[in-house]
C-alpha cells in the first residue's frame, strides 16, 4: 500500500503536467487562426482607401493578409534612376526609416504576433526592388 501511495505522489504531478502541456496547444492553435482572421479583416479595412499616394514618387496600391502577414505592396517612381540604384542607394535608408515607423504604428499587431511586410516594386519594371519583414523582435533591435 505504501508503495502504490508513492508511485502515485511521484505520477500524480508528471501526469498533472502532461495535461496541462494539451490543453495549452489548443490555445495556441486558436490564437494562430485569430490572427490569421484579424490579418485579413484589417487588410480588408486598409484597401477601402486604395490606392493612396505617400509622396511624389511612392503609391501604396495594395493591402493584403497572407496567414497571419499584414502585407503592403507599394509602387515606387524613381524617375530619373534606375531600378538597379535605387536598390544600391535606397536599401539601409529606407529599411530603418520603414521599420521604425511600423514599430511605433502598428505595436499592437507585432505584440499580437501579426507580422507586417513591406514590398516596394519599381512603378515602370514592376519588379521587386525591396521587401521589409518586421515583426516584434524587429523592434528590439532599434
């Protein structure tokens, strides 16, 4: 008897955990198909406005949800330069300067695990010239 009250002191907190492990994985799950509907949701609410001019040469023309990605396509007019200089030239500046305003405007989709992604395509090519991942640790890195 006394061995069977042992074995069960010592199984009792094992298989206490073990539950515990399964019923947190459905949370999870849910949360990722959460996200997943509040990135299309807002991606949905965002398009209403396009396409909207940024400045002289940058248009944002689209906004769409891919799983739990916010994604916002951009085209940019770099008259006179070439797709392949505003790529050399552009890159740093326009990732630090894309970065930190998303990390101070859309905290609250990066905190809830919704990345955002920022594609900009040259407006004549139509080719990719950057593309910007950002998610919550983007900003720890500031």
């Amino acid at each position: 008897m006394k061995f069977i009250f042992t074995i069960l002191t010592v199984l009792l907190p094992v298989l206490s955990s073990a539950s515990d492990i399964r019923t947190q994985e459905l949370p999870l799950k849910k949360m990722q198909e959460q996200n997943r509907e509040i990135a299309k949701l807002a991606a949905l609410e965002l398009s209403k406005s396009l396409p909207q001019t940024i400045d002289k040469s940058t248009q944002l023309i689209k906004i769409e949800a891919q799983d739990a990605t916010l994604v916002y396509i951009y085209e940019i007019d770099a008259t006179p330069k070439s797709d392949e200089i505003v790529k050399k030239e552009d890159r740093s500046r326009m990732k630090k300067a894309v970065t930190t305003g998303v990390c101070r405007n859309s905290k609250r989709f990066l905190e809830a695990n919704i990345a955002i992604r920022y594609i900009y395509n040259g407006t004549h090519s139509k080719t990719e010239l950057f593309r910007f991942d950002i998610n919550n640790e983007s900003c720890n890195n500031l």
